[in-house]
C-alpha cells in the first residue's frame, strides 16, 4: 500500500493555487534551501517539534510528533469534507511539501483519486526530480506551481546544496506535458533579487512561454525560522535584509515587459 507521510494538511488556503484550497504537505525534501520557511517539510521521517503555549502569563511547553504516515483514502476524507469550498470558488487540492514528489507512489494515487472526484489538482515542485517522475505527475494534475530560483547553477548549488540540471530539464519539458505552469520565484536579498538574475529567470520561461500563465513573485521574510530550533536544526543564515519594494517592481518590470502575467507575494 501506498502510504505517504504527511507533516500538515492545510484547509481554506488561497496561496496555494486557483480558488479555496486544501493544501497537503508532504515531508522529504532533496534540496535544503538556505531561505526555507517549512523546515518540517525537510527530513523523510516523522520529527518531534517542542511547541510553547502561553496561559494566563505562564509559559509552558510539550512535544509533538510533526509527520504521520497516512494512506490515500485516508488523506482523501479529509480532502472531500472541502468539496463545497472547492465547487464555490473554483478550488482544489494543492500537493506541497517538502518536495512531493519524493513520494511519487503515493502522490500518484492520490492525484488519481481525486480525478476520480472531479476535484481539481495543483502539484507545488521545486523541480528537482528525475524527468519521467516529473513528467508523469506533471500528467497527471491540473496545475503545476514550478520553483525557480535561480538559473546560474552554481548559485543554486550554494544555497540549496545542489545544481539545477535537473530544474532546468524540468522546465524545458513543461511544454511537453500539456499541464499549465505558475513559475514561483523567491527573491531573495543578495542571491537573486538583482536585474540581471531575474531577466535570466526570465529567458528561461520564454522559451516556454506558451505553457506559464502566471509568474509569481515571493518576497523572502524571516517568518518560520523559530521552527528550526524547535526541531532541534540549525536555523538558516539571515540575509541583509526583507525583500523590499523597489526589488519587487524592477522584477514585475522584467517580467511583465516580456509579456508575462505577474503576481506579487504568490
């Protein structure tokens, strides 16, 4: 049986995709971003997390396990209970993580199951996945929200610990696939938020073009680095500074003056 260890599923998301979503977030992860805010996505086992709860002025804390191992139909109760959500706003499922398809097994049943309901799919991938994993999945969902962080190799190797040979075929193959494309990227102070990285980003989509109708641009906040210490991981380095307005509009300049539909902050 195909069981999937999943550390979070998220109700009523908008961020995650077209209308209300139901966001299942899977654990495991190949790359280890020097920005990422879901360090409980990271390891491909189950984790103890020590969560603080303030009552009445005093402060106390317990352990929790974050991942548990669930099977399709049991991810998918929780999935139909939103059906009324979806059908009103358009919505769906997204599959996040982590990097979701490290479980392609599980993946792939699920996304068939949810066919089978007449509910949409997104599948959120970093890309970082052999191609006949990535491209029969890429198959298999409505929508594919596609990571891309940088298209210098070496930069990507610095800060997530891996090329992007493998992003990088991804991408050149969407096409192929039929399935519509979001390119997310994350502007991240330092690394890639300058002109000259971000119109690379760009040539990269127009050569698929046809397949991306929308570029969403994500501002690198501090948010979920109190998550790190409470795993028990090394929190990631701080950059300079938060994403700030004047990187945000010189990148929408570059991508809407190549005919690009944007969207600020996913």
């Amino acid at each position: 049986m195909n069981r999937g260890l999943i550390f979070d599923i998220r109700r009523y998301s908008v961020h995650d995709g077209p209308g209300i979503r139901t966001t299942v977030f899977l654990k495991g992860c190949p790359l280890s971003c020097a920005w990422c805010h879901n360090p409980e996505g990271l390891v491909d086992r189950p984790q103890t997390i020590r969560r603080e709860r303030t009552l009445n002025g005093r402060t106390s804390y317990h352990d929790e396990i974050v991942g548990k191992y669930l099977l399709p139909g049991e991810v998918m109760e929780s999935i139909l209970r939103d059906r009324i959500f979806f059908e009103e706003s358009g919505g769906g499922v997204t599959f996040s993580g982590g990097e979701p398809l490290m479980q392609p097994d599980f993946l792939l049943e699920t996304l068939s199951l949810c066919r089978d309901e007449g509910i949409h799919t997104a599948l959120d991938t970093s890309g970082h996945v052999v191609n006949s994993v990535f491209t029969e999945a890429a198959r298999n969902t409505g929508l594919l929200l596609f990571d891309i962080k940088t298209a210098d190799t070496g930069i990507h190797r610095q800060y997530t610990g891996h090329g992007n040979e493998l992003v990088l075929g991804n991408l050149a193959s969407v096409a192929g696939t039929g399935t519509p494309v979001i390119a997310r990227i994350p502007l991240i102070p330092g690394v890639n938020d300058d002109n000259s990285s971000m119109e690379a980003i760009r040539d990269l989509l127009k050569e698929v073009k046809a397949a991306v109708i929308r570029v969403d641009l994500l501002p690198w906040h501090r948010l979920g680095r109190n998550k790190y210490v409470s795993l028990g991981m090394r929190p990631p380095p701080l950059f300079e500074q938060e994403t700030g307005s004047e990187q945000m509009k010189a990148a929408t300049e570059i991508f809407t003056g190549a005919g690009f539909r944007v969207k600020k902050g996913g």
